[in-house]
C-alpha cells in the first residue's frame, strides 16, 4: 500500500506575515513547490488548458529517467523538479535519493543521497511516498526511515539532518514507513513525528533545532497525511491527521487546540481539506469522511463541532480528495469509483466507474479533474454536479509492472506523471 509529498514564543504577528507573502508567491502560475501544490489540496492556477487530447492523450513534450522505484509526487519550482527514489537508473546502488531534473527538457541536474531504501512488506508496498517541500535555496526530504534532510535547492548538498524517530521521539501508527511531506511556514518547518510524545513538532527550518512540540494524549502515531494551514479568528491553525483522527494545533505554541478521535483502521493517509473555518477529512478502508467547524475563543482558542459525522461513502484510501466549488470529488476507498459530494451535507451527487482500474488520485486544473488510476489510465473530467463525464483518456507509457500511484501535478501548462523511473511531461496549455 502506499502512503504518501512542516515555534516558540516568536512574534506570531509576524511569522504570520512572513507565511502569507509566501503563500501569496508560491500560488504563481507554474509552481507546485511541495505535495499537492501551493495549497496542498491540488488545485493548479492554471487556465486556458486543453478540454480535450488526441487518442494517444497531449502531447509528450519531453521523458526523463532517473527517478527511480516509488510514489512520490513531483516538486517545481523555477526551472528545477525534484523528486525522489530509491534504485534509481543513473545510480550505481539501490539507495534513496532525491533527484532533480530541468523542467524545460527533463535533463539530469543533480541527486543527494538519502539513505537505504524501504523494503519492508510487498515489492509494490516499497520505496519513496513522500515527496519534497521546497522552499527557495532549500528543499526537506522524509524518507520512510523518517530521516528528514534539508537539501541546498541549487545544489544538493546536505545542510542538516533530523530523525523523526531516534532525534525526536516519534511513533509511526502502522508498518507502512513515513510518507508526509513536510510544511515550511514562514521561518519554521512543521512535522507530524506522531505518538504521544512528538505528535506534531516544529523546527527551525535552517537549523532544524526544534522549536515547540504537541502533544496529543494517547496518539497512536503519525498517519501519512500532511499539514495544512488554516486561519480561525486571527488564530493561525496547523491541522492534520494521525491514526488517531484528526487535530488542530496553534502555530504560535504548539498548543493542542482540539481532536476529532476516529477508531483504529489499517491508516490513515488523505490530507485535509480546509475551507475558511471548514476542514473536511477522510480515511480509507470504509472509514469515511467527515465535516468540522473550528470556532474562535478567546485567548487564541480554537474549539470544533462536527457539522456531520464519519460517513462511510466519503472514504479515501490515498489518492486524495478535492474540492471545487461546493463539491468533494474523489475515489470511494481504493475502488476506482470516482464520486462527487456536496461538501456541507455530506451527500452523494454522483459516483461513476471509470475507464480506469484500481485506486485513483485526482488534481484539479481549469475546470477538470485530472484523474489517474492505478492501471496507468489518465483521464480529463469536468468537475461538476451534473454528472460523470470523461472527455479525454489515454494511458500512461511504462505503466503496469507496478501501481501508478505518484500524484499528477499541472503546473504551468503543462501535465507531470511519474512512472516509476520515468518522469513524463505533457503539453495541457491548448495554445
């Protein structure tokens, strides 16, 4: 299975300045500096784009290898991607590495070493999940191990190195490896080492001494999701998922602010989704989704209520869920059925089989949702309520030996799919 790509008594009012004209740079069009985007909830800026491909899908504008075994998603920013990989074809070992490539033609740049690869449980279970955050001349890696490497973005040479487990006092909530993708908010770097001990924890980002850290009573460990920001009444929220449930936690101390508990389950691996005082979150294997509302306090505080509760037709498994307009889309579990929900209500518009097989991951751009599924299927949908509609498929070369579980990314006109050791890059501009 995959998983999936961060404090003190600082002056809030202006780490908070400092995390917003970052947010208002990294939302320019062609940036996908970090899992999921510049928001993280994989929605592109892009416009203009193809409503529809040839049969053999848009044009392949270039095809790099080197990536190597893995499911890790695609960083860009300026004129690098990054990425990574353990047994990488331009290596001589089997290790892990992050890798960086030209974005105009695919050409090798550089890679860093991270450490062994993972191999525990089934070969198609193995190798990266996470995918790098970039952030200006540095880049953060987290490897299964839960090593966290702070990489030079230019060059690759190695600044500082952290253990999620050993340095900080972290628990994994299941077998599966680390796979978050950590955040960089303003002069920190947020992390979800997990457990009771370490459950959120944040660093400076150019040191990585620590900073402050929550602590969630009884957590059973870190999930794969990654944290999202959200604003509640002037309180800035860092809100994520661990195999214990949901939790919002306040950037400004640490200070655990409330829970959502969910019953134990195999893992836990969607992010949350935050609109305003919303956050929407789900886990896979049947558990389902739910809907909460943060409200301010006084002090800074933040308290939740459940608009409603889990429901087990909002289940994700790991391709992610997004939302446009007033609408969830995703795939029901693992399942291959892609479905359409209003956000408010919980209520299922539509769901629909694809022409795709197995889990799908989803990226919004323009309008459409960019769906793959994990046969290696592509395929452009509108986004909307009326209906399931594919305007576009075509299949992903090199896909079927294993799962094509790496995110799609659109960023700057272009359509990024990783297959393993392959990178491809696809023309979506429609000029």
């Amino acid at each position: 299975m995959v998983c999936r790509v961060l404090i003190s008594s600082l002056c809030l009012s202006l780490a908070v300045g400092s995390s917003a004209a970052r947010a208002e740079i990294v939302t320019l069009s062609g940036a996908w500096p970090q899992f999921r985007g510049p928001t993280r909830h994989a929605v592109s800026t892009d416009t203009g784009l193809l409503t529809a491909w040839p049969e053999d899908g848009p044009p392949l504008v270039w095809q790099a290898q080197g990536a190597g075994r893995g499911y890790a998603s695609l960083a860009i920013v300026g004129d690098r991607l990054y990425t990574m990989g353990d047994d990488l074809s331009i290596a001589d070992d089997g290790d892990e590495y992050v890798v960086c490539f030209r974005v105009a033609d695919g050409q090798f740049v550089w890679k860093a070493r991270l450490g062994p690869p993972w191999t525990s449980g089934r070969e198609s279970w193995q190798s990266s999940r996470s995918t790098p955050t970039v952030d200006g001349d540095l880049l953060y890696a987290l490897t299964p191990h839960g090593e966290l490497v702070c990489l030079e973005s230019a060059t690759g040479n190695e600044r500082w190195r952290k253990h999620l487990l050993h340095d900080l006092g972290g628990r994994r909530g299941d077998g599966w490896g680390y796979s978050e993708s950590v955040l960089i908010d303003g002069d920190r770097l947020i992390c979800t080492p997990g457990g009771e001990a370490a459950t959120m924890v944040a660093l400076d980002k150019r040191t990585g001494e620590e900073i402050w850290r929550a602590s969630r009573p009884g957590d059973r460990g870190a999930g794969h999701a990654s944290i999202v920001i959200s604003e509640v009444g002037g309180t800035r929220v860092y809100v994520n998922t661990t195999a214990s449930g949901a939790l919002g936690v306040r950037a400004s101390d640490g200070q655990l602010l409330w829970s959502y508990p969910i019953d134990r389950t195999t893992s836990v691996i969607p992010n949350p989704i935050i609109r305003d005082d919303l956050v929407f979150f789900t886990a896979g294997y049947r558990r389902g989704g739910a809907l909460l509302r943060q409200i301010p306090g006084d002090g800074g505080s933040v308290s939740m209520q459940v608009v409603y509760p889990l429901r087990t037709e909002l289940t994700n498994k790991h391709g992610g869920v997004v939302l446009v307009g007033n609408h969830l889309y995703g795939d029901t579990d693992d399942r291959g059925n892609p479905f359409c929900a209003e956000l408010m209500t919980g209520e299922v518009v539509w769901q629909a089989r694809g022409s795709g097989r197995g889990s799908a991951s989803m990226a919004v751009a323009d309008g459409h949702l960019y769906i793959r599924w994990s046969c290696g299927q592509i395929a452009l949908v509108p986004a909307t309520p009326d209906g399931y509609r594919e305007q576009s498929t075509f299949r992903t070369p090199g896909s079927g030996d294993r799962p094509s579980w790496a995110h799609p990314v659109i960023a700057g006109g272009r359509l990024y799919l990783r297959e393993g050791d392959l990178i491809l890059c696809y023309d979506v501009s429609g000029t």
